[in-house]
C-alpha cells in the first residue's frame, strides 16, 4: 500500500484470526489511524509493528484479547486505547511517550506499582488504568503546574498504603477514581479544600480509610458526584456522601491481615 506523504489514513482490521505481526503497510511518512477489531477469542500477541510507523497518531486495540506486555509504542502517538485485553507485567517507562493524550490501559492484568513516568506524561489529559493488579502509585513531584492530566481513573486495583499526596500537585486535575482498592489510613488533609473547587468528582468508596474526612469536607457544600461510602471513617451525619461505612469488625480484619 503506497500513500503520499502527510496523507491521512484510517485502517480499520476485521480479518478473523488475522495476527498484527503479519500486516505490512509502507505508511512510515504519514499520520494515520489502527483500529484493530478481531472477532476470534484466541490470546494473541502484539509484534513491534506499531513501533515502525513514527507518525502513527492513533490507535485503537481495545477488546482484542491481546496478551503479553504493553508494547514500545510509535513516538508520535497521541491516544492509545488498549481496554479489555489480557495483557499483564508492568507498565515500562520505555513503552510511553510524552505526545499521548489519551492513555486507556483498563482491564488487563497489569501489576507492580504506576510508575512516575507514567504519571507525570505532560500532554496526557485522561489516564485510564482501572481494573488491573497495580499495588501502589509512585510519588507525583512538584511541582507540576504543567501537567495536562484532568481525569484520572485507578478503580478496582489492588492500590494500598495512604492515598497519594501528591494528587493535589496537579493543578489541572478535576476528577478522581481511586474506589474499589485498599488504601487505609486518614484521608490526607490536603484532600480538604479540592472537593467541591478544583476537584469535580472524588471517589474513594470500597477501601479501608480511617478516622474523621478533613473538616473542609463538612463545612463545604460539595457535589454529589464524591463518594467515601463503604470505609472505616467516623462520619458526620450531615456529609451524605459518606454514609455506608464497613462494619467494625471488618476493619479490624483488615487491619489485622494488613499487618
């Protein structure tokens, strides 16, 4: 397949049992769309092809039941939708690039913790790592006024220890999902004032947090969209987004495996 230069081209794969090592197309000088749809439940693996073409901008490879690594991916990419595959490891810094913007890798079984420079990737606006086995996110540093990220969603893993800190150094960042994992411990006070203002939505239900949420979430009129349900806090009655909390013995077994 030949197309001249800065062409545009969307490639769209619906071939049975087609395998992405075997497509071959002589697209290295232009920006193009993948979108690859098989139909087969077979596990098959990603060959580096992707890594050939330089100003690939878009790629869509959700739902394929790929397995193995997240591959290197081309330098130029902007938006990468991975969702609803079998892949697992860890994310390698190496595989990312800095011109994403959309990074979907939900529902895999991705592990070990979300590395810094997966975090911290400045044009990216949505990261999308929910239903995977990461253990822990690496520290966000400041400061990081440049960042684009405003939407970051890590439900349903396997994330522990204290709430990271180090979410309020994103100034662009308006909504959250960390429920369905189990962190513990207090809600960080710098949480307080971001629900409400800079912060759209929080969601911290189905973990194992302790003792009172900060005080600026009971003095302030927050949205409906926050949630702190079904954890070990001590809630005002008046803070409706926190009702539903674990019975005690719950926590206390928690507490105990934990430690």
């Amino acid at each position: 397949m030949q197309i001249g230069r800065n062409a545009a081209l969307n490639v769209k794969l619906h071939r049975q049992g087609f395998v992405l090592g075997n497509l071959k197309l002589n697209v290295k000088e232009m920006f193009c769309t993948i979108q690859w749809m098989a139909h087969d439940m077979m596990e098959k693996e990603i060959a580096p092809f992707f890594a050939k073409l330089p100003l690939l901008n878009t790629l869509h490879l959700s739902s394929n039941n790929l397995k193995g690594i997240v591959p290197n991916l081309p330098i130029n990419l902007r938006r990468l939708s991975m969702s609803h595959n079998v892949l697992s490891g860890h994310i390698s810094p190496a595989s990312v690039f800095e011109h994403l913007t959309v990074l979907d890798l939900s529902d895999h079984r991705l592990s070990n913790p979300i590395p810094q420079e997966v975090l911290t990737l400045p044009m990216v606006v949505r990261l999308n790592i929910p239903t995977n086995k990461f253990t822990e996110m690496e520290v966000i540093p400041y400061p990081s006024a440049d960042l684009q990220h405003r939407v970051l969603d890590a439900h349903a893993n396997r994330l522990h220890g204290h709430p990271p800190i180090s979410l309020v150094n994103v100034a662009r960042l308006s909504s959250i999902d960390l429920s369905h994992n189990q962190f513990s411990g207090r809600i960080p006070v710098e949480y307080g004032p971001k629900p409400g203002s800079s912060w759209k939505s929080l969601f911290l239900e189905d973990n194992f947090l302790t003792g009172n949420p900060p005080p600026q979430f009971i003095d302030r009129t927050v949205a409906a969209c926050n949630s702190l349900a079904r954890n070990c806090l001590r809630c005002p009655l008046n803070i409706r987004f926190c009702r539903e909390q674990w019975p005690g013995l719950e926590c206390v077994e928690h507490h105990d495996h934990r430690t």
